[in-house]
C-alpha cells in the first residue's frame, strides 16, 4: 500500500503543476529564511574549544577594595565593566597556589609592535602567564613556550604567530628575533598557529566574535607591566588608585584587569576549587565597604550565556524568519487543500471503490510530504546563498555564517517534519470525503 | 448587504478548512508584518536623529601610535598648517567626535558632592573640544555663550578625567531633562568634589555610547562639552593611547578636497604617526551601519511575506471560483450581472481578510510586548495597525482580482452543462 500512495503522490504533484511549483517555492523560501538564520545561531553557540572547554573554568574572587560600584542615573542603572577580571596580586596568588592542572591569568592589551626595520604595526597582544598556551591548545610550530620560572623572573620573551613573524620579520622562522614593545626587546622563543577560537570566550572584553581579529603575539604579563603595557579597561579599583589610572590606563596593583582561567579536569577538582576560592574571599578584608565575600568558578557555557555573548539581533532573525516558516506553513497547508479538494470526485470514487480513510490520508501525506522535500532540495542553495549574503555585511561574527552536516541534515529533517504538519490538515480533510455524495454529483 | 453577506456566509462554512487557512494566514502575516514595519520605523528614526552640527561640512584626522611624541606647542601648529588649507573655514581639537564609536562618559548629579551611584544623576558622553571648536563643529549657540580664552587656558585634566575648570556647556534635551521649565544658564552640575557651572546651552547634539539611552531611547542628545587647553589636549587621555581629532570645517563642496589636504599636511608633521582622515557622514553612516542593514533584511522579508501571502489567496480563490463554475453560472443565467460576480469574490476576500486582521492585531500587539521584554524595542505606535491592515487589505483585494475575473467571465451557458 505505501508503494501505491507513494505513486499516487507522484502522480498528483504533476497534475496542476503551477500549484505544484507555488508550493514548493513557498516551502523553499521559508525553509532558506529559517535555515540561514539557524545556521548562524548553530555557528555562534558552538563549542568555542571542542575538547577543551569543558574542563576551564573562570575563577573570580572580589577582593576591590571600594565600595560596589553600579552607578545610577535618570535613564538607566548601568554598571561598570563585569567581566569578572582580579587584579595582579590575587592573579599572582592563585597561580602559586597552583591548585587545578593548569591555569593562567590574561588580559587583552593593544601594542605596537616592532621587528627589525620598518614600520611598527598595531597588535593585539595577549599577556598571560605560562599554562595559557598548553591549557588553551595554541599549537607551536616552532621553539618553546616560556616556563613558570621565566613569568617569575618577569623575563621579556614573546610567542609570536606565523603570521606576525611574516610580516616583522619576512620568514615564519623568528626564533631568536627580537620585537620592540614600547622601546623595549622582547627575544621571541616560540611561533604558534594563528590561534581564534570563537568566540574569544576568556577576554570577551576585547570582542566576542572577530573576523580577523586575533592575539598575535603572547607574553608574560608581568613583562607586560614593566614595559608599561596597560589595560584600557577595568571591573573595579582600590579607592586609593589615583583617578586617572581607573579608566584608561589602568593600575595593574590596585584595578581589576587580568582573567584567570583554571583547568579541571573531574566534578571532584570544581568542588575543590570552590572551596578553595570561597576560603579565598573569606579572608578579604571587605567589610567595612559593606561588600559581603565573594567567589566565583565559572564554566565556559554558564560564561558565554552570563555574558549574552550571541547578539541579539541574531536570535531576533531566528524568530522572524521562523515566523515566516509558519506563515509559508499556513498558506502552503492552504494551497494543498485546494489543490486535495479539487479531486473530491475522484476520492469520492476511490473510497467508494473501498479504499481506506487511512490510504487516502496516507497517499495525501505523502504528496504533502514530497512538495516540502523538494522545497527542502530547493532551499539548500538558497541557504547558501542566504549565508553568502550575511557573510557579506560586516558584523564580526557574520563571518562563522556556514553550513556544517549537522545543519545540512537539520535542514531535510525540518523540510520533512513541515511536509507532514502541512498535510496533516489538509489530507484529514479530503480523507472525510462521503464516497456516496461525490459520487453522485459527479 | 445583507443580502449579499448571507450566500457567503454560507458558502465559506461549506469551505471551513480553507477559510480557515487563510483567515490564520492573514493572522499571522499581520502580527509579523506589524512589528516588521514597527522596527523598520525603529531603526530609520534612529537613522534620520537630528544631529545639530554641520555634519556635511565636517572631516575629522585622526593621529595615533604610542610612538607620537606630541608637545603643547604642537598643537598651535599643528592648528595654524591646517588653517591655511584653502577652503577651511575653522579648525580645533576634540576628544572624539559624536557617534564615532568611542567616547567619554560620565555621571553627573545636581547636588554637591553627588556620587556616581546617585539615582537623579545623569549619565552623559563628554567631549573635550578646544579653542573654536563651536565654529569647528558648527554648534548652534541656544542660549548664554560658548567658553571665552580663559575657561580655555584654565582647563587641563590634571589627574582627573573631567576637565579641572568649572565650565561646561549642555545641550538643549539634556538642559530640559535637568532643569524643566527653567533656563540652565548658571545651574550647577556635580560629581563628588568636582563642579561646573553651564555657560551655554547649544541646539541638540547625538551622542555615540548606548549606555545613555536605555529606557526607551531616551537620552540621544546626553551631550556635553568641556574645554580643554591645548597644553593637555592631545595625549592627554593616558600616554598608552594618545587619541585626538583634528576636526576641520569647510563647505561640503570642498570637503573632499580640504580632508586630503589635512592628511597630506600631518603626514607631513608626524612622519611615523598614523593617520586617518575621514568625512564625518561617513562616521554617521557607519555608526548607524547596523541598523541601516537591519531595516532592509526586514524590508525584503516584509516584501517576501506579502507576496507569498498573496500568491496564497489567489490559490485558494482560484480553486473556489472552479469549484463554483456551475453556481456562478447559474447566477449569471438567472440575471446576475458579470459586476456583481466580480464584486462577490471581493466582498468575500474582504470579509475573510477583516476576520484574518481582527485576530491579527492581537497577535501583534503579544508580539510587541514580548519583543520589549525580551529585546531592545519600543513599544509600537498605534498607527502602524491601521496601516497595517489597510495593506493587507489592499493586498486582498488585489490578489483576488485575478481569480475574481475569471469567475466574471464565466458564461451563464456554463448553467446548463453537467459539469
């Protein structure tokens, strides 16, 4: 019986064929529109490091000594940075502690950058500490990573990427090189791959999502601070910072500025850990700035979604273009239903004849079915071409708008799973046709 | 009309399922179309703000590097090379320039000694400008005066990130906000032990950072403006990142030319400085880049949803008028005229399109509502409804034109075949 509706479904698609197309069209333009925006929200919500990030956690610990600092005004409560950043001694001291497998303190700083001759160029520039590369998964492709001893000793060395030793030095091979930092050496020890997830989860201060924006060059912080490297941006200050080294160029000893991430790697470790940083912030003294301890260990997914790091408008145009989905839904359902009834005669007959209700509606779905399956096969270079376009404006993150397998197969299970709610309705009710009635007017 | 209400009513209840596809398709293609068109109006307001500067004649240079080392004495220099440029009218320093993506924010109350987290303060975007930066940015004068020479050499940053004098000038909506049904000439702003008094109030100038307009997009014009002397004008924002804008006014026709020239000359002046020239529309159209692309994806989905919607109805109406072949043949046999045929399809694609709309604006009045709680918009004015439903009206009664034709010029002989 599934042999002969499934016939019969192909037999009616190519009666009326204009309705046919019309259909089908509508399917595949709903489906693109919901695809296209799917893909890019599938895109943007991915594993930022795939094997990885499950086991990093950011640790914050409020040890500012001021008062909370949201202000107020007529419009809006806005308050200050809340990246959840610790300034440099609280960074220095849950590094010694060396409590998780791995961990690393960062912040993301603008350079200039200087090789040999020419023009010094502006950089994003990554200050860290040792366990950053390995925690992270920046592969070297030459030389070494610093050592723990070396961020002690504040030593001016440099991981640089492939692409920046291009461009200083004209060879990816720059081990040995120096680079100039605000007129100071820094001997370059390692070159890595170009290294970008997305999003940039561990300093969502500096972007979320890049297009080409990417730390191309890697170095202790405390080098960093002795060169006079300073963060633009800061969570919280001391009181006693001097006001112009609270907004701009911030104090390293007295503001907020690096974000310390910490691998563990079992349930046990976050318990651990926990415990360790509440003990951590029980022994800050804040009360007498009315501020209560306060700890936090944070996994990479409860971060981003902390952080809203998916745009807006991105999850708006998911529910648009799933509203259009539903409007072309309807208005499909409806031009099946015409083109179902138009044949009441013939059902008429066929029931009369002895078929099932359940065959009737079977071969209905079906061609329901078949319609929103061509429409899927027709939407997919519609999705593409509706990726193309969004990679096209320049919004940072329209760069991740592809399609990957699982959004390819996602794009047919949907088409399928439309062809069925579309011709539900619409098959129920060529299915209730009184074989005596149609019969008789015919 | 009774009359010819009655047959349709009775016809469309013999045709429930389709009836109800399309009343749920017009339904659903106003709740969206709504909104749609609500956020299109949304983003071209934010487009089209009043910015109350000379927005066409003015380029703005840019110097950066931290290699730049600038003196006090530059500055002047730097002013007077760029002055004798033929064609510019006047030229100064400034912080940043209005909707240039970054800016100087701050908070500030109306009582001594108000703190940052006061509740009646106001959070505002800042511009430090230098001597003639009136003339330079073409700010139109309100009420009181801009700075004089003194307020000029007298404000410095000195440890702080706000000026050290005690001048300001405020703008129109901001002076409003503050002092309602008051002049603000001489009204006094606070933040801790700082103070400044307003000398002046100019005609409404945007502002770039969003943080000032939350709460339903109040806020636009949060801008004010202090002096600056050129001794700490440039760098003087933290020796980490020295940013400072030339901003040069000439007639839009010899902008394009005056821009060259100023960066042509500062390369000139700081051989290894970077240095970025750009007209000002070009800022404003880049600032509102975003919105601009929002509202067309939303223009051509609007258009998509209309057509397919369209295309809908004439379907199902084809399908009817062949269905009742027969029937409107034996109207017409019986005497109805080819008019009446016609104006029956109309009556009825209007009578299903006014049930689609009734349930329609209630869907997009939901929407509007979850769309402000849930994502930065504001609450859809009234009149895009009607708007709205005329459209689909319209829409209705153009998609079954066709059909509706066709059923016209079926002849009355058609009564008398069986089909």
């Amino acid at each position: 019986m599934m042999g002969y509706s499934m016939e019969l479904a192909l037999r009616g698609l190519r009666r009326y064929p204009k309705t046919t197309a019309l259909a089908v069209l509508t399917v595949a333009i709903g489906l693109a529109a919901s695809m296209t925006t799917l893909a890019l929200l599938h895109m943007l919500s991915a594993d930022p490091l795939r094997g990885r990030s499950q086991h990093l956690h950011l640790a914050w610990v409020d040890t500012v000594l001021a008062k909370s600092q949201t202000y107020r005004s007529l419009d809006s409560d806005w308050a200050t940075y809340d990246y959840k950043r610790l300034k440099t001694p609280d960074a220095e001291a849950l590094l010694a502690a060396h409590k998780g497998t791995l961990q690393a303190a960062m912040a993301d700083l603008d350079a200039q950058v200087g090789g040999d001759k020419g023009e010094p160029s502006n950089e994003q520039l990554l200050a860290t500490s040792s366990d950053f590369i390995p925690m992270f998964g920046v592969a070297l492709q030459d030389g070494r990573n610093w050592t723990a001893a070396e961020d002690a000793a504040r030593t001016p060395v440099a991981v640089i990427d492939s692409e920046l030793a291009q461009k200083l030095f004209g060879t990816p091979k720059a081990i040995g090189r120096v680079v100039q930092i605000k007129h100071h050496a820094f001997r370059v020890i390692g070159v890595s791959q170009p290294y970008a997830p997305q999003p940039h989860f561990y300093g969502l201060n500096a972007w979320t999502f890049s297009g080409n924006e990417r730390e191309s060059i890697f170095v202790p912080f405390g080098a960093a601070i002795d060169v006079g490297l300073a963060s633009s941006s800061t969570d919280g200050c001391d009181d006693v910072t001097e006001k112009s080294k609270q907004y701009i160029a911030v104090d390293p000893m007295h503001c907020e500025w690096l974000a310390f991430w910490v691998q563990l790697d079992t349930p046990q470790e976050v318990t651990a850990y926990r415990s360790f940083l509440d003990h951590y912030a029980q022994q800050q003294p804040l009360g007498s700035f009315g501020k209560k301890p306060q700890s936090q260990l944070l996994s990479v997914q409860r971060w981003l979604t902390l952080q809203n790091a998916i745009p807006d408008n991105v999850r708006l145009n998911v529910l648009l273009a799933g509203s259009f989905l539903l409007l072309c839904m309807v208005n499909v359902a409806g031009l099946l239903a015409a083109k179902f009834m138009r044949r009441g005669a013939e059902v008429g007959i066929r029931r009369a004849l002895g078929a099932s209700r359940r065959a009737v509606m079977l071969h209905h779905l079906f061609e329901a079915g078949m319609v929103c399956l061509l429409g899927g096969v027709l939407a997919w270079p519609l999705t593409l071409l509706g990726l193309a376009l969004l990679r096209m404006q320049d919004q940072g993150f329209t760069d991740l708008a592809r399609l990957d397998v699982a959004m390819f197969a996602a794009l047919f299970a949907l088409a399928l799973a439309v062809g069925v709610l579309v011709g539900l309705l619409p098959s129920w009710r060529v299915s209730m046709v009184q074989p005596g009635l149609q019969v008789k007017s015919a | 009309m009774d009359m010819a209400i009655r047959p349709i009513l009775a016809s469309l209840r013999a045709h429930r399922t389709t009836a109800f596809l399309i009343i749920a398709e017009i339904a659903l293609a106003c709740g969206v179309l709504c909104n749609a068109m609500s956020m299109i109006g949304q983003n071209m307001d934010d487009i089209r703000l009043r910015n109350a500067i000379d927005e066409g004649g003015i380029s703005v240079v840019r110097i950066s590097g931290s290699e730049v080392k600038t003196a006090a004495s530059d500055i002047p220099r730097d002013l007077a090379a760029l002055r004798n440029i033929p064609g510019v009218r006047a030229v100064a320093t400034s912080s940043d320039m209005p909707l240039d993506n970054s800016g100087l924010t701050w908070s500030f109350g109306m009582h001594p000694g108000a703190t940052m987290n006061d509740i009646r303060n106001a959070y505002v975007e800042y511009y430090l400008v230098g001597e003639g930066a009136d003339k330079a940015m073409g700010l139109h004068l309100i009420e009181g005066r801009f700075f004089d020479a003194d307020e000029y050499a007298n404000s410095t940053l000195n440890g702080e990130l706000v000026s050290s004098g005690h001048a300001v000038v405020i703008t129109a909506s901001l002076a409003k906000r503050m002092w309602p049904r008051q002049s603000a000439l001489g009204k006094l702003l606070y933040s801790d032990a700082l103070w400044y008094a307003v000398v002046g109030v100019v005609d409404d100038v945007l502002c770039s950072d969003d943080g000032t307009r939350d709460a339903g997009g109040r806020g636009f014009y949060n801008s004010v403006f202090f002096p600056i002397s050129p001794a700490s004008a440039l760098g003087s924002l933290g020796p980490a990142n020295p940013v400072n804008d030339y901003v040069l006014r000439s007639t839009p026709r010899d902008r394009d030319r005056v821009l060259k020239a100023a960066v042509a000359k500062l390369h000139q002046l700081y051989p290894s400085a970077r240095i970025k020239g750009q007209r000002y529309t070009d800022m404003r159209d880049q600032y509102f880049a975003d919105a601009s692309s929002l509202a067309w994806t939303l223009v051509v989905v609007c258009a998509v949803m209309l057509a397919v919607t369209a295309f809908g109805i004439m379907g199902l109406t084809s399908f009817w008028v062949q269905q009742r072949r027969r029937q409107i043949g034996i109207r017409r046999a019986v005497g109805a005229t080819r008019g009446q045929i016609l104006g029956y399809f109309r009556l009825e694609n209007f009578l299903l399109t006014t049930a689609g709309v009734a349930i329609g604006m209630g869907l997009a009045f939901a929407i509007n509502i979850y769309l402000i709680k849930h994502y930065e918009m504001r609450l859809m004015p009234w009149y895009y409804l009607p708007c709205c439903v005329v459209t689909l009206w319209v829409l209705g009664q153009l998609a079954v034109q066709g059909p509706a034709m066709r059923a016209a010029a079926v002849p009355p002989v058609v009564a008398t075949r069986s089909v």
